[in-house]
C-alpha cells in the first residue's frame, strides 16, 4: 500500500505526437482514483506509463516515495486488471492466480494460502482447477481480479475492466470492485470511458480531454461544479444542457427568448450556460421561464426526458412522468442552479448566485415546501 | 482435437446444429471424390503397388516376377548397409528437425521484438519464403562447393580440409547444414505468425506478473506455441525423411561411394539404379511403417501436452 505522486508526466510519440500533457496527480495511500474521459484522451496511455508497459516521456511517477520511470513493471509493486481479462489460457485458474507469486519465490504454502483467500473472497474456488476457456466473463473477470488481489500489491490498476461485460453484470461487479478495494484499501487507478462508472466508483475523479487534466475533484463536486463545459457535457447522464446566450442588464437573452435573473450577472456580453436536465421544473404562474417547443420524449419509469429545442438550441429537461406534456412547456430554473461558463474558452466562470452545498439545499427544501 | 471436444465439454445438439444437411445421400460423397481420387491414384495404389511387388522379385528388364515371400524383408533387415543408412537417417531427422525449428524459432522471436505492427518489415521478412526451394538448395550446395564454395574456405582457415562429397562425415555435415538451412523460412514464417496471434495483453499481465523476460518465454509464450510447434514438428520430420531427397542427391550424386545417404535415397538408388525393383518395394514398405509409428507416436504422446486455444 502507498500513495502514487504523478509529477508532470508527458507522453511523446514518434512523430511529436502528444499523448499526454504534463499531467500531475497526487494519489492518497488507499484512494480510488478514476481516470474517465472519451477516447483519445491519453487516459490509457497514463495508466499504461504507471504500469510500465509505456515509457514515460517526461516528468515522473513515484510509487511510495521510489521514482519508478525506469524501473521494470514486475518490479513496480502494482497489479494490473486488463480489459479483456489477459488470462493465460493454458493455465488452470490456480495457476494463472499463482504465476506471479511463483515468479517472485513466495512459498508453496504461502502461495496456497493466498490463492485460496482470493478465491474465498472472489467466489472462484470451485473454478480453480478450471482452465480459463471454460469459464464465462463474469468469472474470467473474478479470475482476472483474483491474479491482482493475491499480489497483494502497493497499487491496483483497472483498464476498463468492466466494458466486456453486459450491462447487468458490470453493475453487479462495479459494487464488488468498489467493496473489495474498501476492504483491502489498497491504492487504486482505474481507468473507463463510462462516466456512471466513473461516478460510482472514484472517490476523486480525474476528468482528462486530450490529454489535459480537465477537472480533479470528488464525483458530486464535479457533477454540482464542473471547472469547463467539457466536463459538464461529459459528467452527468442525460449530459448538461449548453446554452449559448447573451448577458444584458440583469437578462439574460437566449434568442428571442429572456430570463430575468433579477441580479446582474458579471458584465455584459455572450455567454454559455449551462443547465441540469433535473434542474428544470414546470413553472408556475408568473414565474420567469423559458418556453421549450417539444420534439421527442423517453420514458424512464421513475422520470421522463423530454427533449426539445429552445430558440432552435437543443434543451433536455428531466420531469415527473405524472406531469402532463403539451406541445410547449414553460420551464422555469432556480437562478442559483444555473451555470457559467465562458463563450469561448468553455472554462468556468465566478457564479454570481454562488450557491454552497447548503444554500442549495436549503433552497430546494424551500422550494418542495413551497411545491 | 478429440481430446479438445471432450474437454469443451459442448453439448451435443450444439455440435449436431452445426452440420450441413445435405438432401441425397450420396452428394457428400461427391463432394469429397475429386480429394478421394487423388488421394486413391498417388497415395493408396501406388501403396499397394509397393506392397505387392515386395513380396516379390522382379526381373530387371521386365520379363516376369517369381513370389518370393518374405525374403526381401529379410534380406534388407539383415543388410549391414542397411541398418547403417537406417541409423543416419534417425540421427540426420532428429538433428534437421530440431536445429530447423530452433533456428526458425529463435530467428521468429528475435523479429517479433522488433517488428510488432510494422507490415513493411514484416513482409520484407518473409520475402525469403518466396525464393524456390531448388534455388535455395542449389546456393547451399554452391557454398560448400570444392573449389568456390566460401564455406570451404572458412573450414580451411580452422584447418579443417572439408571435402564434401568425399568425406563421409563432411558430406553429412554439409547435408544437415543445407537442409536446415532450406527449411528455416518455413518454420520462421510460421512461428512469426503464431507469435503475432498470442495476445498482446496476455504478454503484457505476463510482463507484471514475471521479470524474467527467458523465463516469461517458457512459460507463457512458448506454450501458447506449442500447437504452431506441434504442427511444424510433423512438418518438419516429414521434410527431413522425405523432402531433403533432393539435396542429397545433389550432393552424392557420381560421387565416390562411400556417402552418407537416408532411407529414402536408398529406396530410389535400389530401385533405379540397382534395378532391385522387389528389395526397394520392401524398403518402401519398411520406411511406410517407420512414419506410420511415428506420427502416431507423436499424436499420442506429444499432442497430448498441446494446448489449444
């Protein structure tokens, strides 16, 4: 167990390629950190840098206070759970759980101990003499977390371990994944293009867009206050919608459509805004609003999507299913849930109904008091 | 393979599903004569040929055949010569076989390392496969030419006066060299390919789980190799018993007597040359007999060991 410090870390291909961006993390000893952004982003590259199967280009990863760049991955003190399970197929379970025990030296009796308190935890013990081809995925997926759990490891690294997997089965053992490393605390960098996942999972998210560091923070930070529009189209399903609009006065202008916020925001000018779908509700008379001419609706049983365009621009809006739906809604938004975001760079801007954790709650309790 | 389904252990119907119902009866059987012909014409009548004229013997110029049962075989099995020839031949198979698979094998992994996912590379490397395997026959026995051959020379700068031809033990040295050294394309093009289609995920874990890149070899990539090596194996053997006929013919051909040669030339020199058409059916018989054990040998015992993805 030990905390991984990721110093300004780049990847550069042949070619000047640049994977990796002078990324830095710093792990916590036991943290589950998730590295979660769309393909390309160079988060497999990263983990890939940690585990030592990439060269590290620049800047260095230390694993418990030992700089690692040049050290070989067997001798890194970390396990690695691939994507497609990277079982050997002409071991039996035992074996493939065994292999870099034996390689290591550990004791016979050692090595049966620990193979059989993995497969204990992981349910697998009745599969050990079993060859991998005669198992189904969810249990070559156990094997694969097995052959990293008896390592006993300073650090685990996940490569979308769960995306060979249906969708039923990735839920049950994303839960697993999450209780085994509470249980072992061991360090942990798992990396997914699966953004429920990434929620789920991560006790910091790292949110990475080509190859940058978009956002560190905890999964409901970034969900309430994502630092650009990336994140918040990315965090978040459905995704957060995007407006771009224009500041005036205490208006704000969509189109030909006007939300009054009473309060001037920042200074005039064009500006992104960026609105939850759950943030959305029917307004009630006199209240300010926007007008959403709907296309389209899906049904999720315990709410109701409702997609439609506002001004011509695409807005989601998630509602009760109990609520009856017209051609045209009204749709008003608690000013202080809205958010800014800079028409040109995307990044985020200074709120100006700041709201804290608290302030909002207080608000929405208000607000169903009211309701 | 047998030993694959039982293992898998799929359910029957599955296996049944997966048949093509044909409507007549015989179709199938169509479909399979054009194989079977061939099969039948230089495989199993020529057998059969052999089989018969071996119990007799012949007369050189045509004019008849007296039965003579068992006395070619026996003749032939008490020959000194023969058993002498039978002997080189087990230790000329055994040495092609294993230098032409470990050369290609280590020539396959050396290149892996350095051309995974370069096709260019990859291709110019198997641009040798293309060259004809008399021309290739042919350069080898160039280089151990008496008077041109370079390999002669480098022998002669040890101090080794290398006659090829002459010496009994320079010609099977020089036999084993070109043999091997004709097959190794062969088995490097095959080991390259089954080194490509082990996972590289699979290598990668290995790489976590074992710092030793010799012992990763042996236990990881080598047995994911096994079934290319079990096939090359057969191949190999074969190529050894039978395929090198040309190169020791041209390598002992209207030379001195006193050469080493295999079964199979001795068969062709028999019946030929000596005109012995009866003793060199019988050999063929023998040699038939000899692969026959073997390969089930091999099946039995070998295959067995042999993971199949």
């Amino acid at each position: 167990m030990a905390a991984i410090n990721i110093t300004n870390v780049s990847k550069i291909y042949a070619g000047g390629v640049e994977a990796v961006k002078s990324v830095s993390i710093d792990i916590a000893d036991g943290e589950f950190i998730v590295l979660v952004g769309p393909s390309g982003c160079g988060k497999s590259t990263l983990l890939r840098m940690v585990a030592g199967l990439e060269a590290i280009s620049k800047g260095t990863v230390e694993i418990g206070d030992r700089v690692i760049n040049d050290v070989e991955p067997a001798e890194r003190d970390i396990a690695m759970v691939f994507q497609n399970y990277a079982l050997y197929p002409h071991m039996t379970v035992y074996n493939n759980l065994a292999y870099g025990l034996k390689n290591r030296g550990t004791p016979k009796a050692e090595i049966d101990a620990r193979v059989a308190e993995a497969a204990r935890m992981l349910e697998i013990e009745q599969y050990l003499t079993r060859k991998p081809r005669a198992l189904s995925g969810g249990q070559r997926q156990r094997v694969a977390m097995g052959r990293a759990i008896v390592r006993k490891p300073a650090a685990f690294l996940f490569d979308e371990p769960l995306s060979n997997l249906d969708a039923k089965l990735r839920v049950s053992m994303r839960g697993e994944i999450k209780q085994l490393q509470k249980r072992l605390g061991t360090t942990s960098l798992y990396v997914t293009h699966d953004q429920l996942e990434a929620m789920t999972l991560a006790d910091r998210l790292v949110v990475l867009n080509g190859g940058q560091i978009e956002q560190i923070g905890r999964p409901l930070d970034v969900y309430h206050t994502p630092a650009s529009t990336f994140v918040a189209s990315f965090i978040g399903s459905p995704a957060m919608n995007l407006l771009r609009g224009t500041r005036e006065g205490t208006q704000l202008h969509f189109g030909s459509q006007v939300l009054d916020l009473g309060r001037p925001p920042a200074f005039p000018g064009p500006i992104t805004v960026g609105i939850r779908a759950e943030d959305l509700r029917i307004a009630r008379g006199g209240e300010q609003s926007l007008t959403l001419k709907v296309e389209y609706i899906e049904e999720l049983g315990a709410q109701r999507l409702v997609h439609g365009t506002v001004d011509g621009k695409k807005l989601t809006a998630s509602l009760s299913p109990e609520i009856g739906i017209g051609d045209t809604l009204s749709l008003s938004i608690a000013p202080e849930r809205l958010h800014f975001f800079d028409a040109d760079t995307g990044k985020r801007l200074a709120q100006p109904f700041d709201a804290s954790a608290t302030k909002r709650e207080t608000a929405q309790t208000l607000e169903m008091a009211a309701g | 393979m047998l030993g694959l389904n039982k293992s898998a252990g799929k359910p029957r119907e599955e296996t049944d599903a997966k048949r093509v119902q044909f409507n007549s009866r015989l179709l199938p059987y169509l479909f399979l004569a054009p194989q079977m012909a061939i099969i039948f014409i230089f495989f199993y009548w020529p057998s059969v040929q052999a089989i018969h004229s071996s119990f007799y013997l012949e007369d050189p110029f045509g004019f008849g055949s007296t039965f003579v049962g068992m006395a070619n075989y026996t003749d032939v099995l008490k020959s000194g010569e023969y058993l002498g020839i039978a002997r080189f031949t087990a230790v000329f198979t055994a040495l092609v076989t294993f230098f032409s698979l470990a050369i290609g094998l280590l020539l396959a992994v050396k290149a892996d390392g350095v051309i995974r996912g370069n096709a260019t590379y990859k291709t110019l490397l198997i641009w040798v496969y293309a060259i004809a395997p008399p021309v290739a026959g042919l350069m080898g026995m160039m280089m151990f030419d008496q008077h041109i051959g370079p390999l002669v020379k480098v022998a002669a700068f040890f101090g080794w006066d290398m006659k090829v031809g002459l010496n009994y033990n320079d010609t099977a040295f020089a036999m084993i060299v070109v043999s091997v050294w004709k097959q190794i394309p062969y088995n490097f093009i095959f080991f390259l390919s089954g080194l490509q289609g082990i996972p590289v995920s699979v290598r990668e874990a290995a790489l976590m789980d074992c710092r030793s890149g010799f012992r990763r070899f042996w236990t990881v990539i080598l047995p994911l190799l096994a079934p290319t090596a079990f096939f090359l194996l057969i191949i190999n053997t074969t190529y050894a018993l039978f395929d090198t006929f040309g190169v020791i013919d041209v390598m002992v051909k209207d030379k001195a007597a006193n050469n080493p040669i295999t079964l199979v030339y001795k068969v062709y020199m028999d019946g030929f040359r000596g005109n012995d058409l009866g003793g060199s059916s019988a050999q063929s018989v023998i040699l038939m007999i000899i692969v026959f054990v073997l390969t089930i040998f091999q099946f039995r015992f070998i295959e067995r060991r042999v993971h199949y993805n």
